[in-house]
C-alpha cells in the first residue's frame, strides 16, 4: 500500500515505458485470463441492463435517439446536452458499480502476475468498507465526464485517460482519501498521457474484433482494454508487496 507522497514520487520518477513491450505483456496476460475478463464484462453488462430497466421504469432513462425528422445541427446538439443531463444518476451507479468489479478483476490479475494462489472474487470491493469511497469516486469520475462532453470532444479525449487511472489506483490503495486517488490519477494520467492513450486505443481496436463473432464475442474479448493501464501502474508504481526478485523471476514465467 503507497502513500500519496510515495506515489507521487514514484510518477515524477518514472522511466520511459516502451509499447512494445508493454503490449507483449497485456497480451500475455490476456491470454491467460480471458475467461476472467469475459466474467467482468458480463456482469458489467448484466448490472447495466439491470439498472437502465430499474431507470426506465421510473422515467429516468435518457432519450436515446433523436425524434424522427427533426435531425439537424441544432436538433443534434439540444439531444446531446440533454442526453448527457439526463443520463447523470444512471452514469453514476453504473460507474460505481463497474469500477467496483473492475477493480476487482485487477485484483485478480495483480494475483496472476504476482503468482498469489487465493480464489478469484470479482465483488471483493462491492463490500460496504468500501462502496461509499467507490460511490464517491463514481460521481467525481462522472461529473468531469460529463463537464468535458459538454466541451465535446478534445477535451473529454484528454480526461479519458486519466479517469482510466482512477480504478487501478483505487484497487491497488484503497486506503487513499477520494482526492488523493483523483490526484493520483491525473498526475500518472498526464505523465503517461501519450502511451496511455496509444495502448487503449490499440485494445479497443483488438477488443472490437469480437463483433466477427456474432456481436457476442465481445464479452469475450473486451476485458483487454482494461489491461493497459494495470501494466502501466505496474512499471511506474508496482506492487508493494511483490519484491524485485519475485517480480522478474513470475515476469518471466507468463512471458514464456
């Protein structure tokens, strides 16, 4: 567990990351927990659908096309504005709720690396030690969301990063305060911007491959699009509890 002063140190201090081998390792990685990662989409899948039926049942779902004839640039922006507003308290939960089993996931892959042997649990933070901070970083985390949409798309491309951040640095120091993962995430988003960026863009692509398999073979393939930014936490900050030897000596064991 890091403090934030460790952490930030450990970010101004980071070495320059080579793609290549970071995406070797979200790879391999991949390959060996794909069927993990098909879990966390389903069930992030499953909770969304769950709470946009709860919403729409109570008339909070957002309008999600526009009314027929009436598409034109100022139709388009007034549905978007309004799409956005209106989508805020469903934005939330479901944030909340993903970052929580996201989170969970990179637990389960910080195992994996690490080569720790303890059953996989995809709710381990949905417990109530921890929901109140998560429900918290869900409204922070969507509330600039939604500020950078309202400024289109520059800027929302830019804060996608470093809101990428905000579950890893949650998962791997659940202790920090809500402004200190923030912070944290921002400052390693920003340092890593440009790779960050390069290596989810990269995953996407991969991940949306799954569409060749009837649509559903995204559940199957999408989880590696969280991967990028847990190999960037790993290089830049690492595992506390996981000492250099071991690291090399499991690095090299799921490289080969």
């Amino acid at each position: 567990m890091n403090s934030f002063d460790s952490l930030s140190k450990k970010i101004d201090n980071a070495k320059a990351l080579d793609f290549s081998n970071l995406f070797d390792s979200i790879i391999a990685l991949f390959k060996k927990i794909w069927i993990k990662g098909f879990l966390v989409v389903l069930l992030i899948v499953v909770f969304a659908m769950g709470i946009n039926i709860v919403f729409s049942l109570i008339g909070l779902a957002p309008q999600t096309t526009l009314p027929f004839g009436q598409f034109n640039i100022d139709s388009f922006v007034d549905f978007y504005l309004e799409s956005i507003i209106f989508s805020i308290p469903q934005t939330i939960l479901v944030t909340t709720i993903s970052m929580a089993i996201v989170a969970g996931f990179y637990r389960i892959c910080r195992n994996q690396v690490s080569g720790i042997i303890e059953p996989d649990d995809y709710f381990y933070f949905l417990k109530k030690a921890y929901f109140s901070k998560l429900l918290m970083l869900g409204l922070i985390h969507t509330g600039i969301a939604v500020v950078a949409q309202f400024m289109f798309f520059i800027p929302y491309i830019y804060v996608f990063v470093p809101l990428a951040y905000f579950t890893i640095i949650f998962a791997n120091n659940p202790d920090l305060s809500e402004a200190e993962i923030v912070k944290a995430s921002f400052k390693l988003g920003t340092k890593k911007w440009l790779i960050s960026f390069g290596t989810i863009f990269v995953s996407v692509v991969i991940g949306m491959l799954g569409v060749l398999g009837c649509g559903i073979g995204l559940l199957f393939t999408m989880s590696i699009i969280y991967l990028p930014v847990f190999f960037i936490y790993k290089e830049v900050i690492g595992f506390e509890d996981t000492n250099e030897i071991e690291q090399i000596g499991v690095r090299d064991d799921y490289e080969n």
